[in-house]
C-alpha cells in the first residue's frame, strides 16, 4: 500500500471524489470484459475489489462504499450467469457481493482512522513545535513586559493579524477585571474575553464558542488565576481559524500564563531577598549607631559628672574634662550630620542647589570648618587660577570636601601632607583629594564607597568613623551627575577623585570690567 | 562712667539651651531676659526694652518670621536668629527680612559673644551717622576718605567693582551680610539673582587682600546664606574689661 497522504484526498472536492470512485471501477470492469477470455470469474471479483482498496485507501468513505456498491453490480451485470442482467443464478455469489461490501467498508473506515491519526499527529507536531518556539523566547523575556511582547508576536503569527494582550487589574473594589480600553472598549468583546479568561478556552469565529465574535479571544490562563488574555483581530480574508489552530492557541496561553505565574514568583522572591538584606543592613546600622553615639555620650557624661563632684580639681583636670567635653559633642555633631545626609542621600530627596561658582569657596569653608582636624596634616591647595566657574550646590559639595578631608585626616598618621588639586577634563572638571598615607587595601577600592564600610584602625588611634562619608560623597557627587573613585599607588597614599560637569545649567558670565583702575579716586 | 550692663532677650523654646545662653551670657555681664514662648517674648520685647534679642526660628508656637517683622515694625533692637544646620533658607529669608545676624546650632560660647559685640556696636551707631573713616582688621587697613587699601602696610590697587564690594562689606563690618544684599548694593536691584558675580568678585577681592586665599580669615563664606567681613576690634571683649575694673 502507498504511503497515505490525507492532506492530498483532502484536498480534492467530494463531487470529484465520487466521479473518480466511478471512473476507476468502471475501467477496471471494462478491463475485465476486454480480458473474459483469459480470466475466472474468480479473477474478475479479485480484480474488482482491489478497485475498492485503492479507492477506499485514497479517498473518502462515501466514494468507497459508492465504488463497493458500484462493483457488486458490475460483477453481477457483466461476470455472473445468465450475463448482462442483474439476476444471479446461483446464490453463492451473494457471499461474494458481501464480502466486497465488508472489505470496502472495512477498508475505508480504516483508513480514515490513519488519516485521522496523522493529522492528529500533524497538529500535535505543529503545535509542539509552536509551542516550543514560544518557550524558547519566553525564557529570553527578563520582565512581563518582554513576555507580553513575545506573546503578542507568537500568537499574532498563529491568528494571522494584530494582537494585543490585556491583563487583569484590581479595580478599585479590589476586584480582579480585564481593563476597559483598547481592544476590549467594546462592552460585547469585554463580556466575552471575561468568559474565556475565566473558562481557559479560546472563544471567537472557528473556536466553537461565540462564533460571532468580531476578535479571536486567547485566555492566559495555568492552572492558577487567569492572567489575562491575548485579543486577535483575525484578517479579512480568513473567516475562522481551525481546530487544530485553536488547540495550539490554548497550548501557547496555557505557557504565557506560566511564564507571567514565573515572573511573579520570582519578583516576590527577590522582594523577599532584599527585605532580608535590608533588615540586615539596618540591623548593622543599629548596632554601628548604638556604639558611635554611646561611646561620646559616655564620655561626655563621665566627664561632666566628675567635674560636678570633684569641686577641688586642680585647674588643669578641670580643663582637660572640659575639652573632652567640647571635642566629642563635636565628634558627635558629625556623626549626626552624616546621617541625616545619609538619610537624604537613600531617600533620593538630595535637593541639588546648583549655582555656577568657584571652588576655591567651598573648599576654603570646608578647609575653615577642618581647621582642628587637619591642624597636624599640611594641606597644599593646588588649584590652577583659570579653572572655570562649576555649576554645583556649595553646601553639598562643601560636605564632600569635608568628608573626603576627614577621611585623609583619619587614615594617616599625624604630619601625613595632604593634596587638594583639581584639571578642567574636557566638559567636567576633576578633583582629586590626595593623601601620602598608608593607601587603600588593595582590591577594596570600590567597597570603601559601600555603606558602613571601615577602613583599618588608623595608626594614632583616631576614632573610627561610621563607614558613611564615602558614600555620602558618592551620593552628592551621582547628583551632580559626576563620578568619584579612588586609587592607590602602593605606599605612596591614596587618591580620590571626582568629576563635576560642567553642563547642565545655562552658563553664566560675569561683566568684564577695566582690570586694572586703581580704587582711590574712582568708584 | 559706666553704662549698666546690656539686657539680651533670649526667646527659644527648648530649656537645655535657654539654660545654656543664660548661664553664658550673665557670665559675661549681660543681663538675661528669658522666655520660652513667641507670644511672651512679643510682650517683653515692649515692655522691657532689651538692648538685643536673640531668637530661636524654630519656635512651637509662631513662625521666627512673623516675629522678626513685627518687631522691626516698632524698634531697631538688633535680633540674632538662631537655627538649625540646612535650614539656610530660613537664615536668609530672616536676614533679608531684618534679622542682623545668625547662630548655626551648634555653635561656641566665642561665636554666641562675638556676634553680640558685633550687632550691639552696629546698634550704637546712630542712624545717618558718618561711616568711619579708617577700618581695620586681620592686617586690613581701609582709608575710606581716600579710598586707598593697605594689606600688611601695601597699598592693593582694587578695581572699582571690587572696592565698591569692600565697601558694602566694610559698613556691615563683622554682620553677615546676604548674596541678595551685597548684589543690591554693588550692582543693583536688577542684578540680585545673579549670585556668581558676587563669587567672582569676592574671589579677586580675596586672592588680593587674603594671606591664603583658599583659607579666608578676613573675608569669610557663610555658606548658602552670605559672606562676613572679620571685624577684630569690634569683636573685642571691651565690656567685659570694663567689668573687671568695677569689680
């Protein structure tokens, strides 16, 4: 038997299926008349039925059994006695007629369970390989925007035309919906898609539900609440789509809603994971906080209290408590400061005040406010006498110096020089804060800028800081808009540098006037 | 002859810091007016005429502003406002609006009697009066009625703009003085957005008349708010010398 190809019998229309049924069971009885001399009666039913085979091997039912009826009367008319009439002498012969009316029937019911089987088979193979392709970009989609996108594709390429897909909100009762708007404005498709989404089987022309729907409704829907679903505009020149189309659709939803349920999981898995680490983090800020704000507050009382009770201190113990007194407020008065500028920093409210200035300004404040800190640290200023005006909030970057500076101070030993130099770099002027101390641990220059990052004990036993100032910097100068990063040249110190651009606000000049007029008589 | 002994108005609402200025405050001869409360300070800056009232912003029950008008309405009583670090805004809303000067919290016991001195010796000058003709400070020596600028005993050439910029900050000697002010003054009214002249300027003026101009000690930033010129003799503790000799 040829191998069967149900697409080809398919494809040819039933009139013509019957015309050919009886085209070839008449050649084959012509065949037979042409050949009596030579042949059995026998041979004639043989050669008749396996007429019926093929034609119930290549096309349809009906054309089969018209071809086995067809046959038993020419057998009858032209090979049974008495010759040329349909009356059958010896009754023997109506066994013959039922057995080609069974193998007819037999033959053809087989035969369309085959073709039945394989374009089964077909369509599963099809929508496996659909299916696939989908899963196959699904797993490149990083957020549910991506997956909608590769959903609105794959379906639209099975549909034929556009595709948009809509998925449940909360309404304002807190009720799951499908949005209003857009391909599911109309109040007919809105109803529709509603039954799909909740029933999970496509709905729309050639689905078998709401024929008359002007769209092709794909629920995305798994197991679990349905998603939404994907609306398809079917083109104009094709009325429905196939079963076989449907199945695949509803396989394609199916794996849609599965990848979104995907991405939510693990969205609230990776929302979990950093509250976790977010507790973490204030858990060490807590503890950090606690020990940096008692460890003064100790002081402080300590020292206020023996100065209370010991009214006969010599002056100088006198003295000395009281200094104690005075230099960790102040220490403490950073402290609070960094944070609530950290605060502003991780809140995002930095307000950036930027006004054209030069910074000599905020570096002189920020040396002025130093003048303890740095009293046993030479700073050189170096910076070029045309450098130009930068646009920058003087309070914040005023904070930057301040806690680029102390940073120095803390880290290196007493006498330790201290650069502040700065370079026009294109459109961004860069300044570096360089220091001639111990370095930065090599591998660490990035993780200094991470939060409640501790470099090593400094070597005269200063007091460690709270791990903020670098980040503190790292936040005002991301809101200039710069960058800042630190290096080191090993044993030489260590170098921080950060950029400010000179872009972003209307350049400003300033009046030129007679340079050099002297001021006695004018004015 | 001695005069008796200024009263300052202290009107703040937290104790630990009332207590504090009090304390500070009759130490070095000033006579201590106290309340917690912007209604009874209203009530006390009529009633009992103080010399200088020092005035917490960040009050319960008023807002510093509406104080600082009603009581520029009635006298010239110099007023110091007190406020928090990153409240500039509110410092310079209050300076424009009459306030004579302001203290940062936390600040030194030599800031607080510093800027006393400074706003009680502007106080005394009647109004209209002459500048004087000759100021002094940090190695500064201004001849007004010459308009000639020593530093350590040289003479500096200043460009007009710059002197005229010395000059506003020389009438307000030891006072800060605001962007807005010192724009209105040397430049004018329609110029006083326009804060980079004034940083230019000052810039010039300091690599001239500063011995360091990255660490100014003469012509210092008050940052957000202004600039201060040091004024040396007016912050001298004349009072409390004179105390000495009563006692």
């Amino acid at each position: 038997m040829p191998p069967i190809h149900p697409a080809d019998s398919s494809a040819i229309r039933p009139g013509w299926q019957y015309a050919a049924a009886a085209v070839i069971v008449s050649a084959t009885a012509g065949l037979g008349i042409l050949l009596r001399a030579h042949l059995t009666t026998i041979d004639m039913a043989m050669l008749l039925l396996l007429a019926v085979v093929f034609v119930a091997s290549r096309l349809r039912p009906g054309p089969a059994l018209a071809a086995a009826v067809l046959s038993i009367f020419a057998f009858d008319f032209a090979f049974v006695p008495p010759f040329y009439t349909l009356h059958v002498s010896d009754t023997a012969y109506l066994l013959t007629f039922a057995v080609m009316l069974v193998v007819a029937t037999t033959m053809s019911r087989l035969t369309a369970r085959i073709r039945a089987d394989a374009l089964d088979a077909d369509a599963r193979a099809r929508a496996a390989v659909m299916v696939s392709a989908l899963t196959q970009d699904l797993a490149g989609a990083a957020s549910p925007a991506d997956i909608l996108d590769v959903a609105a594709r794959h379906i639209g390429v099975i549909a034929g035309g556009g595709t948009t897909i809509h998925l449940y909100e909360r309404a304002a009762d807190g009720e799951a919906v499908l949005p209003s708007t857009g391909a599911l404005a109309d109040a007919a498709t809105h109803i529709v898609a509603t039954w799909a989404a909740r029933a999970g089987q496509p709905a729309g022309p050639g689905t078998g539900r709401f024929e008359d729907a002007g769209v092709l409704i794909v629920p995305l829907a798994s197991d679990a609440e349905p998603a939404g679903v994907a609306v398809a505009v079917l083109p104009a020149q094709r009325a429905a789509i196939s079963p076989a189309d449907t199945e695949v659709l509803t396989a394609l939803g199916r794996q849609v809603a599965a990848a979104l349920d995907r991405h939510a999981l693990d969205a609230r898995h990776e929302a979990a994971r950093v509250e976790i680490e977010g507790e973490r983090l204030r858990t060490a800020l807590l503890s950090s906080l606690s020990h940096d704000l008692r460890t003064p507050l100790a002081s402080i009382e300590g020292a206020a209290s023996t100065l209370l009770q010991a009214a006969a201190l010599p002056h100088a113990d006198r003295r000395e408590l009281a200094e104690t007194i005075l230099a960790e407020s102040r220490r403490m008065t950073s402290l609070v400061t960094n944070l609530l500028n950290m605060v502003r920093v991780e809140a995002g409210s930095l307000a950036v005040k930027r006004e054209w200035q030069p910074l000599e300004e905020s570096l002189g404040v920020a040396l002025l406010r130093l003048d303890e800190t740095l009293h046993h640290y030479p700073v050189t200023v170096a910076l070029p006498p045309d450098l130009p005006l930068v646009p920058v909030d003087e309070l914040l970057i005023e904070q930057v110096f301040i806690n680029l500076l102390e940073n120095a101070a803390q880290h290196c030993p007493s006498g330790t020089p201290i650069t502040v130099s700065a370079a026009l770099r294109d459109d961004a002027v860069e300044v570096t804060v360089a220091d001639r101390g111990p370095g930065i641990v090599p591998g660490s220059e990035d993780a200094i800028f991470e939060k409640f990052h501790r470099g090593p004990a400094s070597p005269d036993n200063h007091p460690a800081g709270a791990g903020l100032g670098l980040t503190i910097c790292r936040g005002i100068i991301t809101a200039h808009g710069g960058r800042i990063w630190a290096d080191s040249s090993d044993g030489s110190g260590a170098a921080f540098h950060f950029t400010l651009p000179l872009a972003g606000l209307p350049a400003a000049g300033v009046p030129a006037e007679a340079a050099e007029s002297a001021a006695a008589g004018k004015s | 002859m001695l005069t008796p002994a200024p009263s300052v108005l202290i009107i703040e609402d937290e104790a630990s810091m009332r207590r504090f200025l009090h304390t500070t405050l009759r130490a070095n001869g000033y006579q201590v007016i106290e309340t917690a409360s912007a209604k009874e300070g209203m009530i006390h800056a009529a009633g009992r005429n103080p010399d200088i009232v020092l005035l917490d912003l960040g009050l319960p029950d008023a807002d510093g502003l509406t104080i600082i008008r009603a009581l520029r309405a009635r006298a010239r009583t110099p007023i110091i406002v007190i406020s928090a670090r990153g409240r500039e805004q509110d410092k310079v809303i209050a300076l424009d609006d009459g306030a004579d000067d302001y203290l940062t919290k936390p600040f030194g016991v030599d800031e607080l009697l510093a800027r006393i001195r400074v706003a009680l010796r502007h106080a005394a000058l009647p109004p209209g009066a002459p500048p004087r003709p000759v100021f002094e400070s940090e190695g500064l020596r201004v001849d007004l009625v010459r308009r000639q600028v020593f530093r350590r005993g040289e003479e500096v050439h200043l460009t007009p703009t710059e002197y005229k910029l010395l000059g506003a900050l020389i009438r307000h000697a030891g006072r800060v003085v605001t962007h807005r002010q010192l724009l209105h003054e040397v430049w004018g009214a329609g110029f006083v957005e326009q804060t980079h002249y004034l940083r230019v300027y000052m810039a010039q003026l300091r690599h001239k008349l500063e011995a360091d101009p990255a660490r100014p000690r003469l012509l210092t930033t008050e940052p957000g708010v202004g600039y201060r010129l040091r004024d040396e003799t007016a912050e001298l503790d004349d009072r409390a010398i004179a105390f000495e000799v009563q006692e």
